[in-house]
C-alpha cells in the first residue's frame, strides 16, 4: 500500500469509504440500488487548477530543488494502434470526464524526477524530439494517483478489477477481533482500511447477519456495508508504498503508476514536437 497520505488523499472520509472516487462511487451506489431517492448521476465540479505561482517545467524544478535527482526507468510499451492516457486512475472510463490522450505507436522511455521519495516530475520520451512546447490540457488528480500507459489495455484489464465485497466497517482493535472469530476467521480477509475490512470473494446472501452478529460478539458498534473496490484500488495495491511502480507488474507493464503528493487538482501535461508525429515528449511536473 502506499503511504499514509496517499491513503488519506484516496479516501478522505470515513464513510463513504470511496468519497474520491467520485464517480466510481456514484455508479455503483446505482447499480446496487438505493431505497431512499432516486438516483441522480450528476457530475461532480471539475477539479480546478492547482494555485501556484508559476508553472515549472522538470529542468526548473531539478534547478530549484536540493537533491532532485533523474531515475531512468526503463521503458513503457504501448500497442501498436492505441493511444497513450494520462489519467487518475479512479476515473478510467468515465462517465463524466474525459482522460488526455495523445497518438502513440513507439515504446516510450519513461524517467522519473524524485526528492527522495516524493515524485516531483515525469517525462515520457518518444522518438527524436523536435518541435515546440504546448499545453496538451490538465489531469486532475484526487486520488493521490497519475496512471499513464496504453488506453485500451489499461480499459480492459481494470474492468476485471471491479468488484463488490462484503465488508466490516469498525475500530481496528474491532475488525481483529472479528476476524479471529472461528466462525470469520475462515475468511480471506482483506484490511483496506484500518477501519475497513472485507472478504475477498463475492458477497453471499448471509454476509450480511453473519457479519452483524459477529461485530454484536465481539462487542463492537461497527456495521455491515457492500463496498464497491473500483479500478483506483487495483492500481494502489500494486504500488506496494512505493512512489511509482509499473502496472499491473514490471515483467508484463501495461501502464505505469505514480503517487502525487502534491495535493488534489488539475496538473499541468506538456507535449513538445509536432502534433501528430510519434516523436515527442511528454512532461508532468508534479510540484
């Protein structure tokens, strides 16, 4: 898992346990039905741009700031005929926004500025570059994550990724009890939260009493939820508390995976070189 401020920029409050996901969480409160009202898909506020003072590019950051360092990550291959995306992983497939693309068919070289553990700028690197310097538009970020990689590929494996779990919401002292319990401890549980605990399979018509009667046995006031585990989840759990990591895993990237922890909102993405040619560089800076 990533660290503690990446856990608390993905889920900022305790329940809802997926309130950044914004619209991953929106979908399956109506795919799994809501007794109450009825449900409205509406789009959240766009994330505005993040108030500093001037836009850096990576050279100017690794000028200004003791210690940066480049790391040469190796290479992030896309598939002939797709297209590379730049996006918070949370929002992968929508509905209400629109990730940033740009043409690629070549392997791109990815390197990695970093102050110590803190990832301050990305640059994907494909062909000779020439040409000039340009917006290609802003990602917003509020799950503390940026996923960059083939879109396609990255759209069908985290579609497998999504799932509902039935889960334990407590203390932490109370989810450990539970799941020592000999009638919970023949579960596969998984902790997500420290107060956030659920069993990695398919939810069964009993979870639900089972797991209320078991939080009454250990004396505990938490409470049963279905949780939807949306494709942000897939991505956190395969940086492993690292600052970057390849997805799903460096033998076999289909993307790569970066934690921003420079707080939520729109980040800049530069492209420098000719707009439809694969030769071109793609800059992130991060701080």
């Amino acid at each position: 898992m990533t660290s503690e401020s990446s856990r608390a920029s993905l889920l900022k409050k305790p329940v809802p346990p997926y309130p950044s996901m914004r619209w991953s969480f929106l979908l399956w409160v109506g795919l799994l039905g809501c007794e109450q009202e009825p449900f409205r898909a509406e789009p959240p506020a766009p994330l505005m741009p993040r108030p500093i003072p001037v836009e850096r590019t990576c050279e100017q950051i690794i000028t200004s700031t003791p210690g940066a360092l480049w790391e040469e990550a190796g290479v992030l291959p896309i598939p002939r005929g797709d297209r590379l995306v730049v996006v918070d992983p949370s929002v992968l497939g929508g509905p209400f926004e629109e990730p940033l693309r740009t043409p690629t068919l070549r392997e791109l070289s990815l390197r990695i500025l970093r102050g110590g553990d803190t990832v301050l700028c990305v640059q994907l690197r494909a062909g000779h570059v020439v040409g000039e310097r340009r917006l290609l538009g802003r990602v917003g970020i509020d799950t503390g994550m940026l996923l960059l990689g083939g879109e396609r590929s990255l759209r069908e494996h985290l579609a497998s990724a999504v799932r509902v779990l039935s889960c334990a919401e407590a203390t932490s002292d109370g989810l450990t009890r539970l799941e020592s319990l000999p009638s919970m401890s023949t579960e596969r549980w998984i902790r997500l939260l420290p107060t956030l605990s659920c069993i990695d399979r398919a939810p069964l018509p009993d979870d639900a009493r089972r797991i209320r009667g078991a939080l009454r046995q250990v004396q505990s006031e938490g409470r049963f939820s279905l949780e939807p585990q949306g494709p942000a989840w897939a991505v956190l759990r395969a940086m492993e508390g690292r600052p970057w990591a390849f997805f799903p895993k460096a033998s076999a990237p289909l993307g790569v995976v970066i934690e921003v922890s420079g707080g939520d909102g729109a980040y800049p993405v530069w492209v420098v070189g000719a707009r439809e040619q694969e030769g071109s560089l793609l800059e992130i800076p991060l701080r």
